[in-house]
C-alpha cells in the first residue's frame, strides 16, 4: 500500500475511534440525564402522593362510617385517585399486595412487583404494547397500617429520542468520516509528494542517471532533505566519475605499458634470432649486441620507474618539519654531474622556510624534474631553482630555458607515459613515468604540480604546497621587518 494511503488510512482510524467514542458518550450522557430528570419527577410526585395518602387516612378517623376500615380506606383512595387527575399510572396495595385502589393504567394492572423493603423504592421497566415504562414502588407507613403505592411514567420517548440521536450521529459520522478521508488523502497526497519524488529521483540515480538532482519548496525540514540529498547525489556522481575517470586511466595505463615494453622486446627478439640464425660481422654482432642492452637497460628502468611509481602510492612514514632551502641545496649537489657534463648552470633561490616532508621522496620528484629540465636544454643554458612564499602557499620552481612543451595542454605531461619527445627520452631509458611519479609524491604531502610552458620559451613546473599554521606568511615577514628595523633605528638614537 502506498505511503499516502497509509497515512491517510491511520489518520482516520485515529479520527474515527476519538468521534465516534465521544459522539456515544455524549449521547449515553445526555439520555442518562434525561432518565434521571424523569427519575426525580416520578420520585417528586410520589412525595407529593404520600401526602395525599397521609391527609386521606388521617381524615377517616373523624368520619365514624358503618362501613369497616378497609372498605373507607379503599372507598377514600379510588376517590382521591379519581379526584387527582395524574399522569402517571398509580396502584395502591396493602402490606399483603392486594390491591386497594388504582387509576386504570393498563401498563401496571397485572404488574407483579416484589414488595419493596421498608426505605427502599423498587424501579423496573416494562413494555407493554410497544411502549416503555418506568415503574416504581415503594412503602408508605400511616398510622398502624403500611400501604405499598406502586406509579409507572412512559420513556418511550427517552428511548425513541435516543435512538434517533443514535441515528443522526451515525449519518453524521458517515458523512463526516466521508470528508474527512477525502481530505486526508489530498493532504497526505501533498505531504507525501516530496517523499515519492525523492524515491523516484533515486530509481533514476540508481539506473545511472547521476545528474538528477531534487528540487524541493515549502518547509525548513524539506528543504534540508532537498539540500542533503543533492550533496549525497552530487558525491555519488563525483565518486562514479572518479572511478570511471580511474578506469580509463588504468585501460590507458595498460595499453600504454603493453606498448612500451613491446617495443623493446621485438628489438631483442629480433637481433637475438638474426645473432643466433646469421653470420654476422663483428661490427654488425656489436651493432645488435649494443641495441639489445639499449633496450633491456630501458626495460629496467621501465621496471624501476613502475615500482617507484606502485611505491609512492603507499601511505608515507611520519613527516619532519624540514629546512626547504637545505633541500634545494642538496639536490643542486647531487644534480652538479649531470650539469656539468650536459655545460649547464643550476641557480638555486631560496627564502628560510619549513616543510613537513619525508625527504628522500622529495629529492626523488626534484631529480625527476631537473632531469627533465636538463634533458630540454641546450649547451650553454640556464636553469632555475627557487623556493618562496606565495599569499599562503610554499612554491618550489624548476624553470629551464629549453625547447617547451608544444602540447596545448601541457599537464597532460604528469599522466604515465605521456612524452613530449619520444626519441630523446628513449634515448636517456625513459617512459614517461618520471613526472607522474613526481605529481604521487607531491600530492602525498599534500601538495599539487603546477606546468607552465611555451614552445621555444622554456618550462616551469612548480610544486605547491599549502602553508602550514606556525609558517609566517608574507606579511608577516614584511611586518616582522619593519619592526626590526624600527627597533634598530631606534637603538642607534639612543647610542647617539
């Protein structure tokens, strides 16, 4: 059954116990007053006809008859009866139950009674021909003599009116309960609108429709459901973009690494089956014999690179706060070979800062890009290696003169085996898996990779990190120098 339907359903369940409990009770109590009201008015004139017996009886004894006692006591009755004009049927009895005088109410003519204690009124009800009646006796002591007067009064319209209420109320009840479940369902239609869409965007987010997205108005409460599910939908469609994006890259990855090591492979192959198959000259068998160690070196460091890579991936030892600029200097050291031999000059800039780093792998990803930048530059040329502060960041720059990147979009640079010139890096054993190597790295401590290029006009890739919370910033420093030279012109004055 449907949400709507179910609240509906219970909201009128709900309705209906409390209407129709209190409708009755209110009916019941109203017919019990009524039924006490006709009580009191019945007990009222039966006071009223206790006084009538008590005069009546009190006159026989100053009228001497001939007559005995009973047949006056009997004559006086059926005459006070006949006098009174009453409503009520009315029976007087002796102690005996023999009955002495009576109006002629055919309700109670045969009525038998048990006789009432002394102080006690029996009630009862009777039918009698399709009427109710309410029938009371009880005792009246005159004199030596007790008389049992017996009255009956007609409820048939207590009983009529209340079963007529009972009636309407139901019509009501009907009606009421008709509007109100009609009601119910609209509302609960409405209430329960927001829910249903909520559902419905989820099936479609569910069969891969990642964009849906749930626009929801009217309460405070509905709105932040709105509000929470977007984020969770927008999380949702991120998280699949970034594993689609990740199985792409790892198809690529593949595909690119079947390639790279095929190519060595067939050259290996084949020199080795032309050594083994052909008389070869010596200068040809060294010819082949020099390819087949070019290309296995370059499945080495292949092999290497890949392990480097699978390395930095993994979660890094504890980092120590370190001195940037020490870093800078120990990997112009290392880098100073390599320069040397290739006739190149390393400048190295940097302020006095601190980075929390692990700084073997740090080393790693400058070597990658000073091995890069040497790589790109010509006899004679300059590079640049430089650490400073920008706005709340820590940059470190590697910057050459070289031939550029001609790719228009030179980040694709830092994706595995993405090279700008094929023949020159395999000519130096590479896969295109240095710069790669140096993004994990970087992003592992937090920071990002930064190409910046242009044909013919040199490359700067920087790497940049966040600037910690003890770090000063650079208008910090700058304060920090006014102050220090305020205050070291201030000692001079005083000196003077």
């Amino acid at each position: 059954m449907r949400l709507r339907y179910q609240l509906a359903l219970s909201a009128f369940a709900l309705f209906a116990l409390i209407f129709n409990g209190a409708g009755l009770m209110l009916i019941e109590i109203s017919a019990h007053q009524r039924f006490q009201d006709q009580l009191e008015a019945m007990i009222g004139q039966n006071r009223a006809l206790d006084g009538l017996l008590t005069t009546t009886v009190s006159l026989l004894q100053f009228y001497p008859s001939v007559q005995s006692l009973d047949e006056q006591l009997k004559n006086q009755l059926e005459k006070m009866l006949k006098e009174n004009v009453l409503e009520t049927g009315v029976r007087i009895l002796d102690d005996s139950g023999v009955c002495l005088a009576e109006n002629q109410f055919p309700e109670i003519a045969d009525d038998q009674l048990t006789l009432p204690q002394p102080d006690q009124i029996w009630l009862k009800t009777k039918r009698f021909k399709d009427r109710e009646y309410l029938i009371s006796a009880h005792q009246v002591a005159l004199n030596s003599r007790t008389l049992i007067v017996q009255t009956s009064a007609e409820i048939t319209e207590l009983r009529l009116d209340q079963e007529h209420q009972r009636w309407l109320f139901l019509i009501i009840t009907l009606v009421a309960s008709a509007v109100y479940l009609g009601a119910m369902i609209v509302i609960s239609r409405r209430l329960t609108r927001p829910v249903e869409l909520l559902a419905e965007r989820e099936r479609q987010i569910a069969s891969g429709n990642w964009h849906q997205r749930l626009d929801l108005s009217g309460s405070r409460e509905l709105k932040a459901l709105a509000v929470n599910f977007n984020r969770m939908a927008e999380t949702v469609e991120q998280k699949v973009a970034e594993l689609e994006t990740g199985n792409q890259e790892k198809e690529i990855f593949i595909h690119n690494l079947s390639h790279e090591m095929k190519t060595p492979l067939t050259s290996i192959l084949g020199y080795a089956q032309l050594l083994r198959r052909t008389a070869m000259k010596p200068e040809d068998a060294e010819k082949a014999l020099d390819v087949i160690e070019s290309e296995a070196r370059r499945m080495e460091q292949l092999s290497s690179r890949l392990m480097q890579l699978i390395m930095a991936a993994q979660p890094l030892p504890p980092l120590k706060s370190q001195s940037v600029e020490q870093l800078l200097k120990q990997a112009a050291v290392r880098l100073e070979p390599v320069l040397q031999a290739a006739q190149l000059q390393l400048i190295v800039e940097s302020e006095p800062l601190e980075l929390e780093m692990e700084e073997e792998l740090m080393q790693a990803a400058l070597r990658n890009v000073l091995d890069n930048a040497v790589k790109a530059s010509s006899a004679g040329g300059r590079l640049w290696l430089s650490a400073f502060l920008l706005n709340t960041t820590i940059i470190i720059a590697v910057r050459d003169e070289g031939r550029g990147i001609q790719d228009p979009h030179p980040e694709r640079m830092l994706e595995p085996f993405v090279m700008e010139d094929k023949a020159r890096t395999r000519k130096h054993y590479g896969a295109g898996l240095g710069l790669a190597l140096t993004q994990r790295i970087v992003t592992a401590h937090g920071g990002r990779v930064e190409v910046k290029s242009k044909p013919h006009a040199g490359t700067e890739i920087r790497f940049v990190f966040p600037l910690s919370s003890e770090q000063p910033t650079a208008s910090d420093k700058s304060q920090l120098e006014k102050e220090s030279a305020a205050g070291k012109a201030k000692m001079g004055k005083e000196g003077c």
